[in-house]
C-alpha cells in the first residue's frame, strides 16, 4: 500500500465576485463585521436621539412661545388684580376677602377670523359690547382685556368656540361675605382690586398699593387687618335702624357705638347704605357716609360742651343759677326754648330741660376767645382725621362774635362731623382724656399713650351725673333700659333750608352713655327728617323718635358687649355726685 495522504485544510467555499463586490463596496476590505454591526446600532440610537431631541426642541419652543404671550401682556399686568389681605372684625369674622375670577382677554394678533371671533363671543356673553370688542381685537396690540371676572358658565361656553387667540387670566376678585353690613367701614375696591373708598383706600394709603408695584403682594400669604368694629353689635344697630327709618319715615339714619375708654369704634352705620359688592350702588350721593363726610348741626348735644367748659372754669357749678324767665333778646334775634319754665332755673335744669336761654347765658358768661379756645381743646373746630379717608372739615364762623356763642351754646351756627362730636363727648365721660377714635384694635395702654387730658376729673363726675340725670328726670327717660344705668343727652336741630331754618325738617341725635357710673360705650342714633305718627303725638323732637330708638339699640347690644345688667342702684345724686372729688 502505498503511504497515507496527508490531510489538506478545508477549505473556503469560492465566493461569487459580484457579492464581493458588493461586500467590498458597503463594508470595505478586511472590516470586522461585528464591529461594524455595533456602529450600525449606535447610528440609529443616534438618529432616534436626534429625533427625539427635536420634538423635545419644539415642546420647549412652544412654552416659551407660551410665556412670550405673558410678555405681550406685561403692560396688562399692572392692571391684573392682585392680592389683598383679609379685613377681619374683632373677633376674626371675614368682612372682606379675595376669591379667584376669570377675566376673559384676547390677542389681536393669533386671532384668524376678528370679525367670526366677534361675533361669536358676543353671542355667548350679551352684556359684551360689539363696538368696544371690535376695537380692541382690531388693534394691533399683543394683548387686550375684553371682559373682566366672567363667570363660570361664560368661562365654559367660550372654551367650547375654541377660538384660536383668546384665553383667560386669573385673578383676584374682592368680595365682601357680610354684604350692606360694614359698607361704609370697609368701603370697597374698583375692578383692579385697588382701594377706592373706606378703610380698603387707607390699606393702599398705607403701603399696599407700593407692594402691589413692587410684586411682592401677589399672593393671600398676608396678615389679616384686625378691626374694632363687632359684626355683631354692627347687625343689631343697623336693624334697629332701619327699623326706626321706615317707622318714623325718616330720611336717613345713623349710628355710633364708641368705647369710650379706648376711642375704639364698635359699630358705624349710616342709612341708605350699599353693598360692597354691587360697586355702582356706592356712586348714589345719597349713599354718603353721614357720620364722617357729612357735617352738621348738633342741637342740643353742643349744650354737653357749653356747660362742662363753664364747670370745668370753677365759675360755675351744679346749683349756679339762671334767668330764664323770659326770652332772650340779642339785637334783632331773639332766643327762646322748646319747653318754658318761665323763672330762675340751675344748671342741673339746664341740662335736663335743654334750655337754650340758659346755656347761651352760661357761654356769654365765659367769653367768646373762652368759649373757642375750650372747643379747640375739645377737637371740634378741626377735621377729625381717622383711618377712614373721607372725612370732612368742621364749618364754623370766619368771624366768631357774641351772638356766635350764643348761638353755638346750644347747637346752632356750627356743624361737625357726627364722630367728632362722639370723640369730644367721650372725653368729658371718660375721666377728662380726649381720645382720637380708631378703627383699629386698641388697648386701654395704647389709648393712654395718645390721650390728651382736656377736663379736670371732678368735671368728668359732673358730666355723667347730668347725663345719668337726664335719663332719670328728662328727655331720655325712655332710652332707660333698667339694669345699664343709662345716661344721655337728645338733641334737635332745625335744618337750614334756603338759607333759613325749617321748623318741620330736623336732624334729631341721642347720645347715650352706659353705664354712668362707670361709663365703657357711647351710643350715638341720629334721624334725619323723621315724621310725626299717631304714636309721637304729633312730635319730631328727639325724645320720640331718637331716644327710644336708642333704648332698643342699648336693649340688643349691652349683652354682647359684655355689659352685666345691675338693679336697685341708687340715683345718681348718691351713686356719682357721692364718689366725685369736690360735690357741689
């Protein structure tokens, strides 16, 4: 046998020359497919990331086309309302907040088709001017408000027309939860959310409008504003308000509850008042403030300053007396009183009989510079500056003479604003301080710090006895709600109509005081033009209409003021004159 073969490698199946061309043309000469297979891959994850980062690219670009919208509307938001913080009364209840709205705008620019945008947008929302949206979409602005605070059914019908170009805002609408109640305390805001009247006005006054301009009041992270005024007591004196108006058929109506040790006011309404919330209500001249924008007459009431400046001289005192036997003739006037008594009467009588005669004697006896200088101190002669910004100027005589004394004794030729005469007659109660009244929470510390001394105490004891008097023996005995030792004083005035005064037309006002031997609130009610019924007798003074008027006020809010009723307490002769410093 021949030698055994060796074997030979096997060899590789001859390959076709088109397909290694091929190979060669797409892989070229001695590549590694396999790494070529791995950059294969990385190329497509490339080109997958690439598309990717495209539409990442384009979402991007669309919210900061998005945000270019907001730019385009820069100039609106100054206009956008921004937030403000709560007004809470003094025991936290909400008596103005902010809540979200809607507004509806558009943008002159995206919208394809102004005049099918117009058309439909006014047929959704009828109270939308055609003529002011068709101008506004023609402009060529980037932005334009064409409804402020739409509501929600409005927001949702819009958003069903899917109009390219118009969209909304939202912002921060006022809102006031209590109503009438506290108008024209809070006052109230205009469509931007700034303060145009009351204490809403005096927010803006005090830094919050600079905030606003600033961006740094743009959320509700701010501290309520805490009131003295107490809803509660606020409700009771307007009810028995508006029930005293339609009763006595009176023009208007209004009332104070003061703290007399602290200057705090508890309550303020003046009747006919507005809702906050219906803004065009506010724009009624009738619909004033009475007590801080009005000035008027305050009859008798002035008699309170007219006999503490003559007790507080010393040249007087309880039992001084005067001659009001007759009327009394100032050259071509001649002064005369409501109610005669036809001989010599003290100053106790004065008082409880309200006689004219004999305070203008007790003013001509002290003097006219006497007499100005004492109701300067008293803070009547100058605007009475609160937190409210309306306010208005006393109006007193540019020449003051004798018969200016005389008149202005008793409540003629002068007028002031109700709360001024308040914040006086706290001070002859209150132990002589005279007290700028707020409508902020005051301690009895912090009135202290700012209370002047302007009667001596002795006079204070003296003023209280005849105002707890007045209550036992004279024209406030129906406002004596038994158990709140109730003092006061009533005041009629005759309203100057054509420059002459009107007998049948009067301002009539009680001020009460409870309780007197230790006084804590001031209660002032005022009626303007109230009419006589069957049950006055054919009256209009005070005593039967104002004064049990405040009896009712003092019947509902002496409880919730924590005011404890008391019985069987001596009269006033023993309970005050005996704990007075001097007794005269």
């Amino acid at each position: 046998m021949s030698p055994a073969t060796p074997a030979r490698p096997t060899e590789k199946p001859t390959e076709p020359w088109r397909q290694r061309l091929i190979r060669s043309l797409l892989y070229g000469r001695n590549v590694d497919r396999a790494a070529k297979a791995r950059a294969r891959v990385g190329l497509a994850m490339l080109a997958f990331a690439s598309v990717y980062a495209l539409i990442g690219g384009r979402l991007v670009m669309f919210a900061i086309g998005a945000d270019a919208h907001g730019a385009r509307r820069a100039a609106a938001q100054e206009v956008v309302a921004t937030a403000r913080p709560d007004i809470v009364d003094r025991n936290g209840a909400i008596l103005a907040t902010d809540v979200k709205a809607a507004s509806l705008f558009g943008e002159p620019r995206r919208i394809i088709d102004k005049d099918e945008a117009i058309e439909l947008l006014t047929a959704t929302i009828p109270d939308l001017d055609e003529a002011e949206v068709r101008e506004r979409l023609k402009s060529r602005k980037g932005f334009a408000w064409l409804k402020r605070e739409v509501t929600p059914a409005q927001q949702q019908a819009i958003h069903k027309l899917g109009i390219p170009g118009i969209g909304f805002l939202r912002e921060n609408k006022r809102v006031y939860p209590t109503g009438n109640e506290v108008a024209h305390l809070i006052g109230l805001v205009n469509i931007d959310n700034q303060g145009i009247a009351g204490l809403e006005k005096w927010l803006d006054n005090q830094g919050l409008a600079d905030l606003h301009r600033a961006g740094f009041a743009t959320d509700r992270l701010q501290k309520p504003i805490e009131l003295s005024v107490d809803l509660r007591v606020e409700h009771a004196l307007r009810d028995e308000l508006l029930k005293a108006k339609d009763k006595f058929h009176a023009k208007a109506a209004s009332g104070i509850v003061s703290n007399v040790k602290t200057g705090e006011i508890v309550a303020m309404v003046s009747l006919p008042d507005f809702d906050p919330n219906n803004p065009r209500e506010a724009h009624d001249p009738d619909r004033i403030n009475r007590l801080t924008t009005g000035v008027y007459e305050m009859g008798s009431t002035f008699k309170a300053f007219t006999l503490a400046m003559a007790l507080d001289s010393g040249k007087i005192n309880l039992n001084s007396s005067w001659d009001a036997r007759g009327n009394l003739h100032y050259g071509k006037f001649t002064i005369h009183d409501s109610h005669p008594l036809g001989r010599f009467i003290n100053t106790k009588e004065v008082f409880t009989f309200s006689s004219n005669i004999g305070a203008a004697r007790i003013a001509l006896g002290q003097g006219v510079e006497a007499h100005k200088a004492f109701l300067a101190k008293m803070g009547q002669l100058t605007r009475l500056r609160t937190e409210l910004p309306e306010s208005a100027a006393p109006l007193i005589p540019r020449r003051w003479g004798e018969l200016n004394t005389v008149t202005i004794a008793f409540g003629q030729g002068m007028s002031v604003a109700p709360l001024q005469a308040v914040m006086g007659i706290n001070a002859l109660v209150n132990g002589g301080y005279l007290i700028p009244p707020t409508f902020m929470k005051r301690s009895e510390s912090e009135a202290a710090a700012v209370a002047k001394r302007v009667v001596k105490p002795e006079t204070s004891d003296k003023m209280r006895f005849l105002m707890r008097l007045n209550a036992e023996i004279g024209t406030a005995k129906t406002a004596d709600v038994k158990g709140y030792y109730v003092g006061g004083k009533t005041g009629t005035s005759e309203k100057v109509i054509n420059g002459r005064y009107a007998k049948k037309r009067v301002l009539n006002s009680f001020t009460a005081i409870m309780p007197c031997d230790d006084p804590k609130y001031q209660i002032l009610v005022m009626l303007d033009e109230p009419q006589a019924i069957p049950e006055t007798k054919g009256f209009i003074t005070s005593g039967w209409n104002a004064v049990p008027t405040g009896g009712k006020v003092i019947e509902r809010i002496a409880p919730l003021l924590g005011v404890e009723p008391r019985f069987d307490l001596p009269p006033s002769e023993r309970l005050i004159l005996a704990a007075s410093r001097t007794t005269q």
